[in-house]
C-alpha cells in the first residue's frame, strides 16, 4: 500500500467533502484516511489502481 495526499481545488463545503469521500471509496483498492475541504489522504494498492487513477477520478467530479 502507498499513501497519496491529493490538494484539491473546488471544495467549498461539507456536501463536497461527502462526494468526494463517496467516490473513492468506490475505487478498487483504495482506502480513505481523510477527505476535507482542499484535500484528500488515501492508501492505495499500486497493482489495482495507479496515482492518476485516483486524481481522474476526482476530476471527473469537476474538482481540480
């Protein structure tokens, strides 16, 4: 497992942090440390989903 802590811009409130939350729990080997306004900490399994796998999956959220 590695550690990602994504910076995300667009987060304004609670309703965010919850959508964001959501969506990567959804992820295939993806664990949610934390998710507030601006940012994100998650473990992750290099062999199921990459770096980039995670930061499009909040892009596809309209977050930056």
């Amino acid at each position: 497992m590695q550690t990602l802590t994504v910076q995300i811009d667009g987060m304004t409130c609670g309703h965010c942090v919850e959508e964001i939350t959501e969506t990567l729990k959804t992820l295939n080997g993806v664990h949610v440390h934390s998710v507030r306004v601006g940012s994100a900490t998650v473990s992750f399994d290099p062999r199921k989903i990459s770096r980039v796998g995670i930061v499009k999956a909040i892009e596809a959220l309209d977050y930056k």
